[in-house]
C-alpha cells in the first residue's frame, strides 16, 4: 500500500498513462510525460538541494507548477507555495519562518526571487534525460506548508502529512463518479488548500487538470464560456465564487451542461435563489459542501443532489470524513449532547504535524485530549463554534473568538491590529469584519492615531507594502477614543458604523458632469458605501476589492448595457479613465 502521494501516482500510473494529465492554453501532457518530467525535475532537485526539508514552489499558473508539486513529492521534500504578486516584505516573512532556500519557477521569474534571495531552479533549465522512478527518503508528515494569517502578529505556517491527504484523496475517489476522462478546472491558487484536492484528486482517479488564464478566474462570464467551450465537468471554488457565477449564469442564460460536480468551501454556504436556478438548469450536477479550516483540510462533506428546490437554506456541513472525528465540546472540554452547541474539535488521521517551527502554537492549538470513555486522542482545537444535529449531520455556527473569512481567506484580526500599531501615528487599532454589499463582507479598521501624520490614503499605502491585498481593509475610522465595557476592555460591539463621507485624498474632488459620469459615480458610491466619488477618484484605494470589481462590472452591463472588461478597470481604476476608454470606442453595447 502506498504511503505517500506520490508513490499512490506511481502504482496507478500505468492504468492511464497515454490519457492527457494536464491542459493548458491548447497544450497538454500525458500521465506518462507528466511522470517523466517529474521525475527529472525530481533528480534536479535532490543534486542542488539535498539537505533542503522544504522547497518552495511559484504559484504562477503553468503545465510546470504541476510538474513541479509532484517533482517535489518525488524527491522527499515538502513544497511551499509563493506568491509573486504578494509584497515582497509578505514573501521575505514566510522564507525566512521556513529557512527556505531554494524555489521552483520559470525562467521570467527567476531574477524576482533571486533577490529575495533564494535559489531559483528554473523549469527551463532541467535537463531532458530518461530517469526512472526512485523512491527518496520523504517526510510521511510533511508533504506541504501553507501560510495562514496569525494571532501573534506572524503568519503561520500548517504542515499537513502525506497520511492526512492520502485519506482526503482516496474518500474523494471513492465518493464521486470523477474518474478517466473527468475534466477538472484547477481553479484554486496553489496557497489554498483546496488546490491540493482539485490537481491530486484528479491524477489519481485518470481525469485531466484543466488550467486556465488567472485574470479569467475573476471574470465569471469568461470563466463560464471557458467551463462550457472546455466541457468541464468539476470545479472546486469558494462560496463566493459560487455566488457570482451564479449570477452571471442567469444574467446570460449559460448553463454549462458538462458540469457535473461542484464542490464548495471556506464559507457558509446559502442556497440562494440564484443557486437553486443555477442547478435547476444543469442536468445532473451535485453540489458538495465541504468544511474543514488549513490545519485538517476537508474533514467533514455533505452531498447535495436531486431537487435543488429542496435544498435547505443554510445547508449543515455534513458528516464526518472516514478516519476523523468530530467532538462538539464545552468550556471544560467535556462532549455535549446532540443539538447543544460548542466548540468543534476534530482528530483522526487528517491532523495536520503542527505549525513550522512554531512549537507554542502547536502545543496551543494541537493537544492531547481524554475523551468520555479515558481514551487520549490528538486533537485540533478549530475555534468554530456548532453542534450535531439529528441525523448525525453537524450544523456549523461561527466562530468563538473574533477569526473572519473574507473571500475565502483566513484572516485573525489581531496580526492586523498588531501591523497597524506599528505604523507611524497609530496608537491603538481594532479590525473587524462587517456586512457589505450584496452579502460580501468587508474588513473595517477603527484607529487611534496622530491625524498629522497618518489618514487613510497613507496608511492603506502603507499596508500595500507588506500585505497581500485581502488583508486591507476596506476602510480606516479614525476616532479619538474606543468605547469600553464596564471591564474596560473595548466594546467591539459599540464601535460606530463607518461614515459614509468621502475620505480625505490627496487628489481634490471633482465632481461628474455627463450623465455616464454620473451613473458610473452612483454605481461606486453604492458599491463602496461613500457618499460621493470624484472623476479621479480611484476604485480599489476607496475600498475596492477582486470581488466588488466583479459586482461593478456586472452591474454596468446589467444597469447601463455597457460592457467593460474587468481588467480595464484595473488598468483605469477611476470613472475619469473608464469614460475616455469608452469614448475611444471601446464600449460593446449588449
């Protein structure tokens, strides 16, 4: 039986090895020209960096990163994705928690991380010679790291093991009707867990992995043409996600007809009327919900199918996955009865080892636990809050402490709080995540802070230098006091709404005049919730983000019939520079 991924790819490799692997851009690889290049990847691998535990991977879409994760699994080491649109000060954080120091990429990329000072070893420069498998020394309890946002202030890195996604793998396979043949759109970037799922739970079932254009992946209507021109038949994407495609699918009457599972995660899932037309539309397609945070991957799933009429509103997360536990417990770690709600806790196989060389958290986060009948077990404490239902299905309630998701992303408010302290200016900062629009949420950040040396155009500058752009917040609310409970500790709940007054800019306000500047100028101040937005005024410095960028330009083609790629408004990010790219003739009519 084998024990790692790799090996599994290996012993199965033979039923399918002249099938297409892996699509990209009109080209493609076979099983058998997949192993091969792996394998001398591999080789490459183990000659530069045989002391290397971990080596990092770019999350730059291509045929080569997917050879490259298995190339890693290959050689025995665990891999680390790196993101070359994050802040260089964001990358430099998690090479140096990881001791990384050697990266995979192409050769466009390798002067990038060369001065992050690692050694790139570039797809290009391997050689094309005939290397049989080999079965290096590998880590069974490391197989990746993944960074997630930290309460201390630094970002963690989750180790999960071979044994944990070999579990996850095989229930998949066994669990769906995926196999030869079944097309699967890689759609997660490789720093979420999910990507995991969606590339090895194909190539071990004969399916294909179908990449696609990262800008498309916020372009719902392209992303659907693509699914239907491509006849995809399954796509692993947050809940979010979901929801735009949903609605663009209704807005453009396109019902991908190829596709036949769609699995969900990293939110609550609601079966909006919008999803329910969606399946409704679709022959055969079954919705999957998936629940499980970075340190278990999926450990629970619940299968939707039949009537998508009778779909529950706010669907539970299923049962638990073979090998895991799920305990619901209360404040003194004591197992409550069915329908009582506390703290989700999980064991089995699916554990992650731990935090990279990060052992307090670890012990924190990872205990030893007796349970009811004396037996210890390791446990995950997950901070989510639910409780067993009837049925034996369990039903997810929030958090108990102040953890968000926002698209998808963990975020822990206090590595916020403790950035924005450490900015000149600030004394005192509180982030929470708040309702938005169309049922997005949003991060606001309530300082107190010198107003001569910082407002909101400079702090969020200055954040843009050391964050990922999901981790901003959407707005800044400077006050001169926070509101306190009878403890003296602040009042979270009694924080005021942000004002919806336009925020002090460098650039002076003025005003639309021509009735599309004025439309495009109602739409954004609708979209970011401030009162009045100037022709100059830019989107995403307002508190624009992928997903609202997505609302603006389905709400231009569906309000105005004005159609706008959404990466002009990426390139021409204020309503000045959208209406001189229309006047040039750029405008489609629908």
């Amino acid at each position: 039986m084998p024990h790692s991924i790799h090996q599994l790819f290996e012993h199965l490799l033979s039923q399918w090895s002249d099938l297409p692997a892996v699509e990209h851009n009109n080209h493609s690889i076979t099983y058998l020209e997949l192993n091969q290049r792996a394998n001398q990847l591999a080789f490459e691998i183990q000659q530069k960096a045989p002391e290397s535990v971990i080596i990092g991977i770019s999350t730059t879409r291509s045929i080569d990163m997917v050879i490259a994760m298995l190339a890693i699994l290959k050689s025995g080491k665990a891999y680390l994705p790196l993101n070359p649109t994050y802040p260089n000060a964001r990358l430099l954080e998690l090479i140096d928690n990881a001791e990384l120091e050697f990266i995979l990429c192409d050769y466009s990329e390798e002067q990038f991380f060369n001065k992050l000072e690692l050694n790139a070893v570039t797809y290009q420069s391997v050689k094309n010679q005939e290397i049989a498998n080999h079965s290096f020394p590998f880590f069974e309890e490391r197989a990746y790291v993944l960074y997630t946002s930290g309460s201390t202030g630094k970002p963690k890195g989750v180790c999960l093991g071979h044994a944990a996604l070999l579990n996850l793998i095989q229930w998949q396979s066994t669990n769906s009707n995926a196999g030869i043949g079944t097309r699967t759109l890689q759609f997660a970037p490789l720093t979420f867990d999910a990507s995991f799922e969606d590339i090895f739970s194909t190539l071990i079932t004969g399916g294909t992995i179908v990449l696609i254009e990262e800008q498309w992946l916020i372009e719902p209507e392209k992303l659907l043409r693509f699914i239907d021109q491509q006849k995809i038949n399954r796509i692993f994407l947050p809940f979010v996600a979901l929801q735009f495609l949903t609605d663009t699918a209704i807005a453009q009457n396109i019902y991908p007809q190829s596709l036949q599972y769609v699995m969900t995660a990293g939110e609550q899932l609601k079966i909006t009327p919008q999803l329910v037309s969606f399946f409704s539309k679709l022959s055969n397609a079954v919705l999957f919900n998936q629940y499980g945070p970075t340190e278990t991957h999926v450990c629970t799933c619940l299968r939707l199918d039949g009537d998508p009429q009778q779909w529950p509103a706010l669907p539970s997360i299923g049962i638990p996955l073979p090998n895991t536990q799920i305990h619901i417990v209360d404040e003194e770690a004591k197992e409550v009865d069915h329908g009582v709600v506390g703290e989700l806790w999980v064991s089995g196989v699916c554990l992650a080892n731990g935090y990279l060389n990060n052992p307090s958290m670890t012990h924190e986060k990872f205990v030893d636990w007796t349970d009811a009948k004396g037996q210890i077990q390791r446990i995950y404490k997950t901070g989510d809050l639910a409780k067993y239902l009837p049925d034996g299905n369990i039903e997810f309630l929030g958090r108990k402490d102040d953890q968000v998701k926002i698209a998808g992303h963990r975020i822990e408010p206090a590595e916020l709080e403790l950035i924005l302290t450490n900015q000149t200016g600030v004394s005192q900062a509180v982030v929470l995540a708040q309702d938005h629009n169309n049922g997005l949420k949003r991060l606001v950040a309530y300082l107190i802070a010198n107003p001569q040396q910082v407002n909101q155009e400079s702090i969020r500058m200055a954040l843009k230098k050391i964050l990922p752009d999901y981790m901003i917040p959407a707005v800044f609310v400077f006050l001169d006091e926070f509101p306190k409970t009878s403890s003296g500790k602040v009042d979270r709940k009694a924080l005021p709404k942000p004002d919806r007054r336009r925020p002090v800019l460098s650039q002076l306000y003025k005003a639309p005049q021509t009735t599309l500047e004025k439309n495009i100028a109602t739409l954004w101040s609708d979209l970011l919730q401030w009162d009045t937005i100037g022709l100059n005024d830019h989107f995403f410095e307002l508190g624009g983000s992928s997903l609202l960028a997505i609302n603006c330009i389905a709400r231009l083609r569906n309000e105005y019939q004005i159609t706008i790629p959404i990466t002009t408004l990426y390139q021409y990010p204020t309503i000045d520079g959208l209406v001189n790219w229309l006047k040039h003739g750029h405008q489609k009519n629908e």
